[in-house]
C-alpha cells in the first residue's frame, strides 16, 4: 500500500494523480450546479464499471481466466445489500462491504467446479452459471421472484443512514472512495509474490506447476478479490437505483460483457487499463442508449448494433488496448518487465 502511494505521488505520476483526483472531486459540483444529471449519471457509471472492470482484470489479465459471468456476483452484491436494506434495516454503508463478501463467498465456492476447466470451457462455464443465477432469482420468492425488490422511499432525517439522494451527484463520491480503496488493496496484491504467481499461471500453468505453485489456491485467491470488489460494484447500483431485479443485476450483455469489454477496450495488461477502458466505453455506450436509439424505437438493440462498430475500429485500431496504444506511440513508459519476485 506504501509503495502504491509512493510511486502514485511521485515524479509525473503525481502530477497526473493529481489532476485526475481534482477533477474527479469537483466534477459532480459542476454536474449539480449545471444541472447536468445525465452527465453525473454517466460518470457514475464510469466508475462503478471502473471497480468491476478492475476487479475482472485479476482474473482475466493477470491470472488467464476469462470470465463472462461476473454478472453473478454483481446480482449477489446488489441483492445482498437490498435485503439486508429492506428487511433487516442494515444501512448500506455496512450491506454494501457484506454484500461484496458474500459475492466473494459466493465466487469461492463457484471456483471449486469452475477451475476444473480451462481454456474456453471456462469462460462458456461462467456463462452458463450466470444464466443458472438468473433463473434461480426468477423463481425465488424471498427475493422478490421476477418482479424484484424496491426500497421504500425514507424521511429526511434517513437519508443519510440508508444513503438516499436525488440524482447520481452523491453516489459519484461513495464510487470514487470505493475505487480509491480497491487501488490500495489490489496494487500490493498485484506487486506482490502472489501477482507473480498470478502472472505464471497466465503464461504457462503446467510449468508454474512444475515450479511449485500450486494453480488452484492462487486462482481462488484471484477468485475471492475479483467477486468481492464486483458485488461492491452491485451495491452500488442499488443504493443508487433502489431497484434490483434478475434481468437487471444477471444480465449477460449489459453486466458481464460490459465488464469485458471495458476491461479489454482499456489493456488487460495494465493495472490502471480497466479504469481507461470504463471512462471510455461507458460514455459511448450512454450516449448511444439514450440520444440516438430514442431516436429509433422501433429497432430495439440498436445501441449494441453501434457499439459493435465502435469496438470494431477500435480493436483494429488498438489490439493491444488503449493502455498499449498509448505505449506503442511513445506517450506512455512501457511497461518494465521483471522476471523478479516482489516481497511477501
């Protein structure tokens, strides 16, 4: 953690860090002042997308295993801090770090099966047990079966307890807290001894076998940090929305592949990349949603006919993502590659 705030603060890093940090901070008093809700909400989005994407990264990035089923834990995440909202009167400043928990229980206990498989029966198993989610949320009556939970509008001396506000404008800060805490809990992680064994099993899990690392129990660790920090993300949307449902929070498209695709889109190389990735394919991807497929009610799925292109010339553009463009053109320091071991 040190080391992330130190090499964050230094030289032009600090620089950067700093201006983003500035603009992040006084972005949403303009969005308020300005009246500007659907950029807040965008922004929003951007980041609560930036926690997830992130958090997918470890699996896919640094540990090899992609995943089109994250929208598991992000339903978990959601559902988690709405019922304990709604029934128990927890306040989400608890559910939402219990409902990251329970996602990340949730993952541990999915990996057993999962990390059986490898290659792409992997990431067609992720997919199959999101649907599974899905299905069983649908027909569960405790949480609401299809029609899903909604939280009750609360007096004004509760807001704060239950983190009820008009507009995106306060949530933008909770995200960005949020973020700031998976930064300092996933750079150590992936500094350290086990980011390096992640990486092995990336390249070559027979071999990283051969070396004594034991594929499995890094993979869980892997597991447990990306689907906690994902149903963080879920309890977001709920305490922003107040509305949960299986089709909402268990969606393939706009969940998993949108955690994907603003991972790949930013460099899954790169640890800041999925943050890059979000800020760029979430705006595009509200934009076109609400401004141009409005304008064309009759053909639903538009937006994703959009997207399509939009990626497309992207990927050809930028195969390595937006993270090694950056790098390839000489406007970022590539990436050092070292062969030694960080500290435990």
């Amino acid at each position: 953690m040190l080391q992330f705030i130190k090499e964050g603060l230094s030289g032009k890093n600090g620089q950067y860090f700093a201006i983003v940090t500035a603009v992040m901070l006084v972005a949403p008093l303009i969005f308020w002042k300005l009246d500007l809700p659907f950029a807040a909400n965008a922004m929003l989005l951007c980041l609560m997308f930036s926690i997830m994407a992130m958090a997918w990264n470890l699996l896919e990035g640094y540990t090899g295993q992609l995943s089109f089923g994250h929208a598991v834990f992000f339903g978990v995440g959601a559902y988690t801090t709405m019922i304990l909202m709604l029934y128990y009167g927890v306040t989400p400043w608890i559910g939402i770090f219990v409902g990251g928990l329970v996602a990340a229980l949730v993952g541990l206990a999915l990996g057993v099966p999962l990390f059986r498989l490898r290659s792409h029966w992997f990431a067609l198993a992720t997919i199959a047990v999101g649907e599974i989610f899905k299905l069983i949320f649908i027909s569960w009556d405790y949480v609401g079966g299809s029609a899903g939970l909604q939280s009750p509008i609360v007096p004004e001396e509760q807001k704060l307890y239950y983190l009820q506000y008009a507009g995106s404008y306060v949530y933008i800060y909770l995200a960005l807290g949020l973020l700031g805490l998976e930064l300092l809990v996933m750079y150590p992680l992936v500094k350290s001894r086990i980011g390096y064994y992640l990486q092995a099993i990336r390249e070559d899990e027979d071999a990283a076998m051969s070396l004594g690392i034991n594929p499995f129990k890094y993979k869980m660790v892997a597991m447990f940090f990306s689907a906690l920090f994902t149903g963080i993300g879920g309890g977001i949307y709920t305490v922003r929305f107040r509305f949960v449902d299986p089709f909402a929070v268990f969606d393939l498209i706009s969940v998993s592949v949108y955690i994907t695709i603003a991972g790949i889109l930013g460099g899954i190389y790169s640890f800041v990349g999925p943050i890059v990735g979000s800020f760029v394919f979430v705006p595009i991807s509200e934009y076109v949603r609400v401004y141009i497929v409005s304008r064309f009610p009759r053909f639903y799925g538009l937006h994703v006919f959009v997207l399509g292109v939009i990626l497309l010339a992207i990927s050809l553009l930028a195969p390595e993502g937006i993270m090694g463009w950056l790098e390839k053109k000489g406007y970022l320091k590539k990436r050092e590659e070292s062969g030694e071991v960080g500290e435990k």
